[in-house]
C-alpha cells in the first residue's frame, strides 16, 4: 500500500494549451521513476489530460469534488463526473479550500465519504497555520484535523487514503518546513494512526509532505523515513523542476 508518490496541484494555472503543452513535456521526460506520478490539472482541462496521457503512467487527479452525487448545486462536479472522464483520484481539504471556500472538517468528512463510496482514491491535505506553528499547538491541530475528518473510517477504507501534510505556513510561502520538521510531524501522524487503528496501517499509508518542495530541496525531504513523497505547487509548473523532484527519490 505504502508507496513513493509525487503529486503536482496545477490550482488554477494553464489553460487548454498550457495544459497539453505542460504534459507534452512531461511525457518526453525518459528518466528513471521511483514514484508514481500525478498531475492535477483545473476541472475543465482533466478530460483533455485524461486523453493525452493515456498508456503514459502519469496519474491525472482532481483538486476538488462535490460532497453530493447529483443535483442543483450550481458550478460543482460530482465523483461520478470525474470518473466519467478516467480521474479516479481527487485532492481534498487542501489548505486553500479550507481557507478561501471555508471548507471544514464536517464537510472534509463528507466529501472523503463520497469519494470513497464512489471507489476514489483521495489524497487528504491538512496543516497547521504558522500562528499553531509558533505557539506550540502544531501536533494537536494535526490530530484533531485528522480525527474529524478521517477517524470514521474503517481500515479497510484506508487503502484508497493517501495523506498530505502541508503547513499552511509552507505552502507558495518558499518557506519549507525542515526536513527534521517534515519527519517529526510524520512520525507522529503515524503514531496517531497506529493509536487509533494499527501499527500496520500506519506504516502501510503513504504520507506526502506539501510545502514549498523545490529541486534543491526534494532530496534531502524525500530522504527522511516517515516522508513518501510530495504534494507540489508551484515548482509542478516547470516539467524541468517537477521532474527533477519525481527524480529525487
Ligand atoms: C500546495 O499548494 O499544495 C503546495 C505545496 O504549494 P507550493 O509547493 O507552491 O508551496
């Protein structure tokens, strides 16, 4: 189950030909691959990408999803939608959703049932703020984050999470958390996991970090033993950059 995964959030940058351009390049990329590859281009370009890479082992994934199957909720995609058109993995909770679409862990909850009822597999980004970072509360934000949105799950519906640990502080700041930091906060997602579940689950589930992961530092944050690869803003932008990342491993 645990696997090297680096994952690139496209947000909403690049149009149609920004989008084909982008993949393009990263299909021409020929070197050596220790993790799986995915890309997460904005809703209206994930069926063009969908198209481009297929027989490539480039994943495509969403960034978001509709909490419901159907229904008149205006300007929203639903799971079924998304599979329709071959994505079958989707972004939730990152940290710009909870901040600027004020999406909360009942809600997160939700949608991460959703996703899985429809056999997705979700990648769950949560995060401490930099005030939670500063005062101290990093791991019980973390904790509490993880518990409200995920603790209801059985172990069997684990298989389809892969987690994202982004600071918020961390993320298109060109701050990185350290790669002691990146690793400490792993451990102990792990710790909470195997507190609630299994040791065996906790080691069995792939933990991203997300933050500000550029080529100069993706080795040294891939390096560490609790951290399975990374959620990529901006740096996923540059085929050059991303895949010098994917290559760190
Ligand atoms: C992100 O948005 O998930 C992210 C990690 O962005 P960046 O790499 O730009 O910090």
């Amino acid at each position: 189950m645990r696997k090297n995964i680096v994952a690139g959030n496209w947000k909403m940058n690049n149009d149609l030909s920004q989008t084909e351009s982008l993949l393009n390049d990263l299909k021409k990329e020929t070197n050596r691959r220790n993790a799986e590859v995915i890309v997460a281009p904005t809703f209206v370009n994930l069926y063009p990408a969908f198209q481009n890479l297929k027989g490539t082992a480039i994943t495509v994934a969403a960034q978001n999803m509709h909490q419901n199957d159907n229904g008149a909720y205006t300007g929203e995609i639903s799971a079924s939608m998304l599979k329709s058109v071959g994505v079958t993995t989707v972004i939730l909770g990152h940290s710009e959703r909870r901040a600027y679409f004020k999406e909360d862990d009942e809600l997160l909850a939700q949608k991460v049932n959703t996703a899985l009822e429809n056999d997705m597999r979700v990648i769950f980004c949560f995060g401490e703020e930099l005030a939670e970072r500063k005062n101290g509360t990093q791991e019980s934000v973390v904790e509490s984050q993880l518990k409200n949105a995920l603790f209801h799950l059985n172990e069997h519906q684990w298989k389809n999470i892969v987690l994202a640990y982004e600071p918020v502080w961390a993320i298109g700041t060109g701050e990185t958390a350290s790669p002691e930091q990146a690793q400490d906060m792993h451990a102990f997602i792990r710790k909470v996991v195997s507190d609630q579940y299994s040791k065996t689950l906790a080691e069995a589930v792939t933990i991203l970090y997300g933050g500000s992961v550029k080529p100069a530092n993706a080795k040294e944050i891939f390096s560490k033993p609790d951290v399975d690869g990374g959620l990529i803003g901006g740096a996923s932008l540059k085929a050059q950059d991303f895949f010098e990342i994917v290559n760190a491993f």
